[in-house]
C-alpha cells in the first residue's frame, strides 16, 4: 500500500518548522492551518480542507529544513505516503496526470492569494471568504483568521461587527 492512514487530533503539528517534509499528504477529513513563526508571532499563510493533497513542497522535494509548520485545527484524517512512494507512482500515467494538474491547481491558487494580499484590504478579503467560503469562517478560530488576514483580532472583530450591522 502506497499510503498510510493516521489521524492527528486538533492543534497537533504534522511539520515543524526547521524539520524536513518526508511526506506527501491527503486530508481525507478535518482542517489544516499553515503558518510561519515571525519574530516569536505565528503568521497563517493559508488553510487547507478535505478533500485535499498537500504537503510541505519545497521541504518535500528538496529534503531541506522546513521554513513553515502545518497544524490540524480540528481532528483530521490524513493519507500519507514517502517520496520514494511518491517517485514510483509517478510511473503510473494516471498518477503522474493527477500530480501534474494538482501543481497548477496550487500554482494558480498561490498567485491568486498573493495578488489578494498585494491588492486587497483585508475587509474585503473577509467579504470575499464570505462569498467563497462560509463554513470555513465558522471552521477556524478568529484568532488565525485574523493572523491570515494580516490584522490584529480586535480588527476582525471590527469587520465582522461592520459587516453584520451593513
């Protein structure tokens, strides 16, 4: 078998920072939470829901040290198999076909949240999740939505309170 199942419970770590990514995931169920550690502050890069591959790429591919950490903020059921699994099933055509499409899938997602970020004030990336994506608002605590929209909590709470009343 190429993948093995585990379950990690709410808050545990599946990557350290400064660990290196042996692993190639698939959340079969739960939420996950990528962040960074700035200066003693975490800083929420993005979130990741089931059904979804993920993993740590450049730590992943490289076997270098891991620049980020990846956290369940629920309980999640993960697949998880090693590079070298990985490399062999790249010999299947259907494999190497879905691997393919899943990089331009998150290339594409990751030049839309830089524009975002580089465009957009963080209200408007709120009403935007709002639009796209309702259960995940409810999903994660307001402390790392807050964190992923760069703003203090106290500011969410602001947009939040603006928002409703509108």
């Amino acid at each position: 078998m190429c993948f093995e199942k585990r379950v990690f419970e709410k808050d545990e770590i599946l990557l350290q920072e400064g660990k290196i990514c042996r692993h190639l995931y698939f959340i079969e169920s739960g939420l996950l939470r990528y962040f960074i550690n700035k200066d003693g502050n975490d800083i929420t890069k993005f979130f990741t829901e089931a059904p979804y591959c993920f993993t740590s790429q450049v730590s992943f591919t490289s076997e270098k040290p891991s620049t980020e950490n990846i956290q369940a903020i629920e309980q999640s059921v993960i697949l998880q198999t090693t590079l070298n699994q990985a490399n062999d099933l790249l010999e299947l055509k259907s494999w190497n076909t879905f691997i393919r499409k899943l990089i331009q899938e998150v290339q594409y997602f990751t030049e839309e949240i830089l524009q975002e970020i580089q465009t957009e004030t963080a209200e408007n990336r709120y009403k935007k999740m709002i639009e796209t994506n309702p259960k995940l608002l409810q999903r994660v605590p307001l402390k790392y939505l807050a964190s992923y929209f760069g703003i203090a909590p106290q500011s969410l709470s602001r947009i939040r309170k603006k928002i409703v009343s509108s």
